[in-house]
C-alpha cells in the first residue's frame, strides 16, 4: 500500500473537504498521510498468509485427544460496511487428530484474519475453516464477543450492546457433549 499513499492521502482529502473541513489547517495538514499510515496497519492482514503462521509450529504425531481451548484472544478490526472499528475476544477450541499447533499460532492466526475489512460472522468461520483444514482435527470451536462501534456511534446508538458468533465444525457441530463441554469452559471461566 506504500506506492499507493498519494492517491489514498487525496482521497482523505476530498473526504475532509465533504466534512467542511479546510485539510490544509495546522492540526489536519499531515492527517492525510496519518489515515494512509493507519489504514496500512489495521489491513495489513491482506498481506499476510494464516496457513503459513500455522505451518510453522505444527507438532504431528501427539497423543494426546482432549480439548485445548485459547480464551480471551483480544482482536481488532474494521468493519466493512462502515470502515468503523469492532474489536472484542476470540475463544477457540479444538479436539486434536494426532496434530497439535503452537498456541501462539492460533493468536497469531486471529490477528491476521482481524486485521482486514470484515464483518464478524466471516471472521468466525474463516478462523474456524483455516484451522480445520490446516490442523484436521476431530473439531473446532470459534466463539467471537464483540462490541461494534457502527452499532454504539451510529446508527441506532446501542451502548451497551455486544455482538456474539459462533463457528462450530466437526464434533463440535455433530456431538452436543463437546459443543457442552467447550460452552462450560468459557461459562465457567467468567465465574
């Protein structure tokens, strides 16, 4: 996005000059560079590969079977209908298949699907999908709770509003014990 900050620096100018605003005053004059700036790091998810951050600490050949669970994973992103930020905590449980990952990878993996325009449904499943099908575990889990400023500043202003998805594959869709089991975990870790 670097070669393209001229034409993106002119395009927040234009928007400013909409807002009534002068882009050439004191406090607005470098503010076209700044968005331009800001909007490269909050997509540079777009640049990044999730499979390759997994593929890098893939562990095969564990015995071991039972839930691993990475709660509370805080991300950010930007909605695609508004370009407004929703940001909140990712929950994301798998049941391995004779391969484990890095947990940092599964946060790291969050990131780079968060860091792109999004609505939170596609985040979900896309977390959900990618580790599937990288990890071919028994199956994942992906729970996202988050607040959306196009829901608190605009809109209908609801404050206090929260929005929750849920991305459920594998034994976490077909057996209702695990989907159980990984929904009392989280319950039980807000007690």
């Amino acid at each position: 996005m670097a070669q393209d900050y001229k034409a993106v620096e002119e395009a927040v100018r234009t928007i400013l000059l909409h807002c009534g605003e002068d882009p050439e005053r004191e406090g607005l004059a470098r503010t076209p560079y700044r968005v331009a700036q800001s909007l490269e790091f909050l997509t540079r998810g777009y640049h990044q590969d999730p499979k390759v951050a997994i593929n890098g600490a893939l562990f095969t050949e564990e015995d071991y079977q039972e839930m691993i669970l990475c709660r509370d994973l805080d991300f950010y992103s930007l909605c695609e209908h508004h370009l407004l930020p929703f940001f909140g905590k990712a929950h994301i449980a798998y049941l391995p298949n004779r391969r484990i990952v890095g947990i940092s990878k599964i946060a790291r993996m969050v990131e780079i699907y968060a860091r792109r325009l999004q609505v939170q449904e596609r985040l979900a499943t896309q977390i959900a999908r990618t580790l599937m099908d990288e990890i071919e575990p028994l199956g994942v889990a992906v729970v996202l709770e988050a607040e959306h400023l196009c829901m608190r500043m605009r809109g209908v202003e609801k404050q206090n509003s929260y929005v929750t998805t849920s991305a459920m594959l594998g034994v976490f869709r077909t057996h209702q014990e695990t989907r159980q089991e990984f929904m009392n975990l989280l319950r039980n870790a807000r007690v």
